[in-house]
C-alpha cells in the first residue's frame, strides 16, 4: 500500500536542540493537500520543544479525518490518519471538496504550539489504458508483473483454434457488383489474448468492482437494393471490429468451448450479436488489472480497426468514472498482420497516348503460402472516377469511369507488382495558359473489405500528370538552334538562340509544345520576341553567353485569379557593357463571353516587353548570370575589373509618359582575383545569392587551396553584405554549373575532390576515393550539406566523364553530359540530409543512357514533375522531354 511519508529535510527538523529552557512547541512538517475517496490518507507530524510529554489535538478537521491514539516511537509526534468517503460515518461523495484551516495543536500543559493545513478530497479515477492490438500475436501491456499493485498476469501463451462464421465474405479476386454478392462461410483460425489496461487511480483500502463492455461494430440492417456494399462495410462501419468474427470477450459462450477459464478477477456476465460484458474486481491494494479480449487471426485483409471498451458502472467500492481524470471509454486499434501494398512513386508524368508503368510494393514478402490481391482506381479532380485514362495489368485494361477499379496481383513470395497508367489521346484537353491535368491514383480500399487473400493498403495517392507535350520540338520549327532554355510557370519553356542571320532570338513553347507564335495562335500562345514589340534592330549580334531567368507567382484572388510571370534574358556585348531585358506577362480567368464559365485571358503582347539597359554606364561588365524574383526584381551579375560585380534593377514609371522604365537601386562589388561567375539567385531567406570559383583570395577571404568556391550574398533591399566566403579543399575546386531552390545551393563540375562532408559543415580533410565529376550542396553560409561524386550508370551502361547540365528542384537534383565512353545520359540525385560517413548526404536514385544523342545543350526542371532537355542529334537540335525518373515523354 502505498504511503504518504515525510520528506527527510523535515524528519530531521529541530535535532540537535540542548537548551536547558525549554521552548514553546512545535509541529513539524506538511501533510499532503490531495486526499481520495476510498485511499488511506496519513501523515506523520513531528514535534519538538514543550518541558513535559505533548499532549495532541485536531481542530476544524472533517469527520473522516482524526490523530491515532498512539505516539509516534521514535520522537516527539502524531499520526494523522483517515480515508475520505468511509471514515467518520461512511458518507461517500459527500466527503469530496476543499477543507481549510484544519489546526493541529500540541502542548505539555503550559506551553502551546500548533500549526494549519488544508486538503482536498477527489475522486479515486478508473482509466482505460490506450494500447494497440496486432493480430497474430498476442498482447501484454508494459506493466511491472512483481508489484502488488498488479493483478496477475495469465498464460499469454495460450492461442485456441476458433471456427468464425462470416456472414459477408467473398475470396480471391472474385467480382462484386453490391452486397447480395457477398457470400457467408465457417472459417478455421487461432486466437490470441490481448489485455486491455485497467487502471486506478490510488490503491484503495477496500476492493472495487466495475461492469465493463467489449463493443464491436452496431448490428447492421439489410442492404437496401442499390447499395455498393454491404452495411458491415459502409460509412463508418468500415473502422469497426465485428464482435464475433474479429474478436470475442467469452470464447466458450461464443464458441462451445476450447477456451481457458478467465482469470480470477475476471467474471463474464452476458454475450450477445454486438459484445460481451462482465465484471473486473480490484482487491485492496490493487491498481491495476486486465480484461482479456481474445483476437483474431484471420485471413482477410483490414485496415486498422477499432473495438470500444467501457466502463459502464462501478458496482463495488469507491471509483470514479467521469471525474478527475477517469477515462471510461477507449477505442483499441487492431493492427492486420497481412503485408500491406503501396505505391513505390508519390507522382508521376505521362503523356497523352503512351504508359507509364507503376509500382506497387508489399511491406514485406508476400508469406502467406497464397497470391494476395488488391485494387487500384483513379480519381479525377471532382473527386470522380476518371474518364480519361486506362489502368492495365498484363491481360485487362479498365477506364475507371465505365469499368471502375483494376485488380493487381502480388503473387507468393513477392514483394511488388507492376501495372500501366495510359493516358488516353484527345482527352479532356486543357488550354495552353491553364494547368495541366491531375488525376490520382489510389487503392480502391472497399474491394478488399470482406476479402479473403487481399493485400492491405494504405490511403497513398500517386499525383498522376497528363503531359499534353507528345513530340520533340526541333531546330527546323524554333528557326535557330537553342542556347539557353528555361521553364515557366505553367509548364511552358522560354528558349534562346541565335539565328542564321547572327541575330538572338527569344522565343517561347506553350505547354502543348506548339512554337507557333502567328498572329493566330496570340491568345494562347505567350510568344516573345521580335514580335513581341521590341524592334528587330535593338537585338544585338551573336553570343555566346546567353542567360535567362523566370519567376510567376498567383497575384490574384480566390474569386479572381492570376498568374503574372516575368522573363528576364541578359548577354555579354561587344562593348563590354551588358544588356538585360525584362518582359512582364499576365494570365487571369474572366467571363469575357458572358457564358457563366471564365476563360483564360492573356495580357496584350505589345505591353509585355517592359525595358532594355546595360547594367552599367562605365567600367566593364561582362555580363554573367540573371536571376527575376516574383516581384519583378532584376539581378544580374557580372565580371570585370578584378571583380564579381552585382546589380539589381526595378520596374519604374516614367514621370512623362506612364512608361515603364528600369530602376537601378544598388550595384555591390566583391573583389576577386580571377573569378568564374556560375550562378546568381534570388532567394526569399539568404538575399541575392552569387556562386562561383576563384583562383585567388575573395575579399576578405583566405586561400584554401589553388582555386576554391565562393559564396557572395547580400539583402536584396540593400544594405549590407550577408556573406562574403570562400571555401573548398586544398585542391583545385572549380564548378561549372550551379543551381539554386531555397536556401540550398548546388555547384557541379567536371574534376574536383575528392569532397566529403565532415559532419559540421567542412569538406573532410581525409576523404577517400578518386576526383572527378562532382555535386555539392552548400547552404546560404558556405557550410557543405551534401556532396558526391557520381558513379556508374545502371545496368553497367558507363561511368558519368562530364556534367553539362544541371536542374534542382527541392531535395531532387538532376544532371547530364557524357559518359567516359561518350555516351550522353542522364541522372536523378536526391539530398538525404544525412551528416553521417555510413550514409551518402546524396545519393543516386536513378540513371538513363540516351541513344543517338550528341550532347545535351541546356536543361531545366518544371516542378519536380519534367525535365526539358535540350539535345544536339547530329545537326539539328531537338528540346525532349523526360519525367522526373528518366522516362520520355516526348520523342
């Protein structure tokens, strides 16, 4: 039992006392505040002082609470003792509540002392414990079996055979069509005991007993003519335990017999269609105890169910059910054994008229002796069966809106499957300046409810995106080849080049992948260029550096929506000064056909041009590198004069005409020795964001090795500089390629390292393995995130020579160029985050080679969803499409 002691600093108060005179007495010590119905409360004052034996007294004390008759042996003291709801007259609840100013005082019949105290009386709480029931296996709460607080704990390892009837059951892969063709069958299982946690509050000093129920799923109705499934499985049935068939409470009531007797302080009481009831008892003393529920191991797949326990009433002795912190009712989980199936990819592209295959994976090797099944279904965005693709395994092709679900099959021994997603030609065709389409791909959870020898699933979805860009666009359709590309908001490209005639031209690709920028094709084809009101003669003569930035954001409202998007397209001149171009489009949704239904709406072609300056009026700039926030910030970047040199450039107004012109708010220099200039990116946390190498010390920087990384950032509004750092190896650290999403920046070079990451933002000095092409990740500090030198390409189809191109999106990075061997390929790389040598910080996820292809130009990634390439095939260009796993979506 437990006891309410003292604290050790307050047993030893007043020791040491040798004065001859003696003083007035004194009690020592603080009884507890919080008392309960039904548990021994007591408390063992201490005293000192007074010249004669104490006498002892109680003032203002409740009735249940008095001094024992007895002193305490060891010194000068009183026992306070009672036990609120039975002592002093048995008055249960009407002993709950504060009491004040209760007086304990003392004296040897001259001199008095005493001292106040107060305590409250609560309820003695019952809690039905969570926990989590697993079928197959049995299960035993976490509780200390020695203590005499618990009740015993009986054989776990007791496991009948039941024979369940179910009375809606269908097996394998058989069809339904509604309820009336679920059959019903004796099925042969095991079962195992749970225990379900039971506790009270306080040990009390007298034995208490509570009626509690074991409740699975209400009784259903018959299914009305139409229903899909059977009540058992409808709604909110689906989450439910059927009392009977997934568990029982009284196995020899339910079943006959073969069940071992209950322990002691278990007693059934009744049995019926929906649970069991009985009665617990806690012996004085006892805190706590179990119900025993047996479970069963069935053969049908389930997702989590639930089963209710409830107190429904104390029958025995003082307990709370509602107050105090009483729980007296609990839902229980019970958690399927069977291997449960989801889907390996979390989104998918596939374009119109081809497949994509899928995969779906079993959390473990199918072990069950028997082929397991499940269904897979596809939704559109009303949250309806879709019309407008098929799902294939390798002998049946269904269209979710006519034929519903495909059922896929993981055979014995197998831990995945794969099936086709084909995207149907001319289906329901979106327009050029909306969004592309969405369906999701799901299991069909309702095929597998009742089911025998069905795979369990998750409520995954895979975003499955209809790309409507089918075919490669070529050099001979642009009219120039391509050198630089870059994607816009709405999956459409911008792409720059030049020309026969040594002229840069700009132009873009709507989503359709149709470059048709005739007179025809402007309300919904963004075209730009000499057409899009700049005159041919202010585009410069070639060059070989040709840069291009995109940002769109909404800038509307939820009632009226808009997109705005900004180009920006800078390049080197032959007077070293630079020249950088802003264009500014819009796309919003109004009725402007009065039909009731919004149409997308483009800005004026002859408005979207905004200006044209060199970035600076004296000095060299060598123009470099451009990057466009979503506000229609400019920055561009540049070398010249021993420095990495950066200037931001605003949309203004002029004064005169309303027209608008570039603003230039700061230009910041960072003194360099000989720098390379990589990268420049405007960022919404670490500012504007430069990436490149320098052979020499970056002010104020210090010489790592023979060339090195920097990093230069400054606060897109002005004022000061963030950072100025210089970091790498001892080595010669050179990148050719950066890229930027967040506050995580990436640099890719052809030879370098070898790089490792230290663990606390360093390359580690003792890094083991070859140099050679290289991915790093840095944050907005300089501190090394990730790093890797990528290897071989799957099926041992060569080892990565160069990186040409760089694309990132979030955590996914994605790079191409040539194999040893000259082969071009292509690789998908993700940043695991992981610090640790045992684990790569990036690792490679995939690979492709690709056939009859040059060299890969440019690259960029639209939303983790596509990646546009850019490819040289003998003498013509091609711009290819690939999904985020290396598939073609164009050709």
């Amino acid at each position: 039992m437990k006891a309410l002691l003292l604290a050790l600093p307050l047993l030893l108060m007043g020791c040491g006392d040798t004065s001859n005179s003696p003083e007035d007495p004194r009690i020592l010590g603080f009884p507890p505040q919080v008392a309960y119905l039904g548990v021994d409360y007591n408390y063992n004052f201490g005293a000192v002082g007074g010249d004669n034996l104490l006498n002892y007294s109680l003032v203002n004390n409740p009735s249940w609470l008095a001094l024992e008759a007895t002193t305490n042996k060891a010194r000068k003291g009183i026992v306070l003792r009672g036990v609120p709801g039975i002592t002093g007259g048995r008055e249960g609840e009407d002993d709950l509540g504060q009491y004040d100013s209760i007086r304990i005082a003392t004296n040897d019949g001259n001199l008095i002392g005493d001292s106040e105290f107060s305590v409250e009386v609560r309820h003695n709480p019952l809690e039905v414990v969570s926990g989590t029931v697993t079928e197959g296996e049995p299960y035993e709460p976490d509780v200390s079996k020695d203590s005499d607080e618990v009740c015993g704990i009986p054989d776990m390892s007791v496991s009948p055979d039941v024979t369940v009837n179910h009375q809606k059951l269908v097996t394998g892969n058989e069809e339904v069509a509604g309820p009336g063709d679920y059959g019903s069958g004796s099925r042969n299982y095991q079962t195992y005991r749970s225990l379900i946690r039971v506790d009270l509050g306080q040990p009390s000093v007298e034995p208490v007993s509570v009626r509690f129920r074991i409740q699975g799923q209400e009784a259903c109705d018959s299914a009305d003519a139409g229903e899909e499934l059977p009540c058992e499985y409808e709604g909110g049935n689906q989450g439910r335990a059927l009392y009977g068939e997934d568990l029982v409470l009284d196995g020899n009531t339910r079943y006959g017999s073969g069940f071992p007797e209950p322990p002691d302080y278990i007693e059934y009481l009744n049995e019926d269609e929906t649970g069991g009831t009985g009665l617990l008892h806690f012996e004085a003393g006892q805190t706590t105890c179990f119900i025993p529920v047996w479970v069963h191991d069935d053969s049908l797949a389930e997702n989590t169910e639930f089963f209710d326990v409830e107190l429904e009433e104390v029958t025995e002795g003082i307990a709370a059910l509602d107050q105090d912190g009483a729980v007296r009712t609990r839902s229980i989980p019970v958690e399927d054994e069977t291997p449960t199936a989801d889907f390996e990819a979390e989104s998918i592209t596939v374009s119109e008229g081809r497949s994509r295959q899928v995969t779906a994976t079993l959390s473990r090797s199918n072990d069950t002796g028997a082929a397991l099944y499940a269904a897979v279904e596809v939704l559109n965005q009303e949250n309806e069966l879709a019309s407008d693709v098929e799902v294939c395994n390798s002998s049946t092709c269904v269209t979710p809106s006519e034929d519903g679900s495909l059922v896929i099959e993981f055979g014995a021994g197998d831990d995945q499957t794969t099936f086709d997603v084909i995207a149907q030609s001319g289906g329901e065709s979106g327009a050029p300046l909306q969004e592309e389409r969405m369906r999701e791909l799901q299991f069909d959870q309702s095929f597998q409810y009742g089911r025998e020898f069905a795979a369990a699933t998750t409520d995954s979805t895979v975003e499955t995106y209809i790309n409507e860009w089918t075919d490669d666009v070529t050099q001979s359709q642009l009219g120039f080849p391509v050198k630089s590309l870059v994607a816009g908001t709405l999956g459409e490209v911008y792409v720059a080049g030049v020309d026969s005639s040594n002229k840069i031209r700009l132009q873009s690709i709507n989503r359709l992948g149709s470059p048709d920028s005739g007179a025809d094709a402007q309300n919904d084809v963004v075209a730009l260029g000499q057409d899009s009101g700049v005159d041919s003669g202010d585009w410069p003569q070639t060059s070989d550096s040709i840069q291009l930035a995109f940002a769109g954001e909404n800038t509307g409202t939820t009632g009226s929506p808009q997109v705005t998007r900004y180009l920006g397209l800078a390049y080197p001149t032959a007077s070293d000064e630079g020249m950088v171009k802003l264009f500014r489009s819009t796309i919003s949704q109004e009725d402007t056909d009065n039909d009731g239904t919004n149409e997308a709406v483009r800005s004026e072609k002859s408005e979207e041009f905004l200006w044209q300056r060199a970035p600076v009026a004296d000095g060299t700039w060598n123009q470099q590198a451009l990057s466009v926030n979503q506000d229609g910030n400019l920055y561009a970047g540049a070398l010249g004069d021993d420095s990495v040199r950066v200037t931001r450039i605003d949309t203004g107004e002029d004064s005169d005409t309303g027209e608008p012109v570039a603003d230039q708010p700061w230009t910041e220099p960072l003194k360099a020795t000989a720098p390379s200039l990589n990268g420049l990116f405007a960022t919404g946390t670490a500012g504007i964001v430069a990436l490149g190498s320098d052979g020499g010390a970056v002010d104020p920087g210090t010489i790592i090795g023979g060339e090195d990384f920097y990093l230069f950032s400054r606060n897109a509004d002005g004022g000061a500089v963030n950072e100025r750092v210089q970091f790498g190896t001892e080595g010669d650290d050179n990148a050719r390629l950066s890229e930027a999403d967040g506050s995580r920046f990436w640099l890719a070079g052809d030879e370098g390292g070898p790089y490792e990451v230290d663990g606390s933002g360093g390359f580690e000095e003792d890094a083991e393995g070859d140099s050679g092409p290289f991915l790093i990740a840095v944050n907005s500090n300089g501190d090394l995130q990730g790093a890797i030198h990528p290897g071989s390409l799957e099926d041992q189809k060569g080892q990565v020579g160069n990186i040409r191109a760089l694309a990132v999106s979030g955590d996914n990075a994605f790079i191409a160029g040539q194999t040893e061997d000259e082969r071009v390929y292509l690789m998908g790389l993700r940043y695991t985050g992981s610090q640790s040598g045992d684990e790569p910080s990036i690792e490679q996820r995939w690979s492709a080679t690709i056939d009859d292809v040059d060299a890969i130009v440019d690259m960029d990634s639209y939303r983790d969803r596509k990646l546009y390439l850019v490819m040289d095939v003998g003498n013509e260009q091609r711009i290819r499409l690939y999904d985020q796993v290396g598939n073609p979506l164009t050709q």
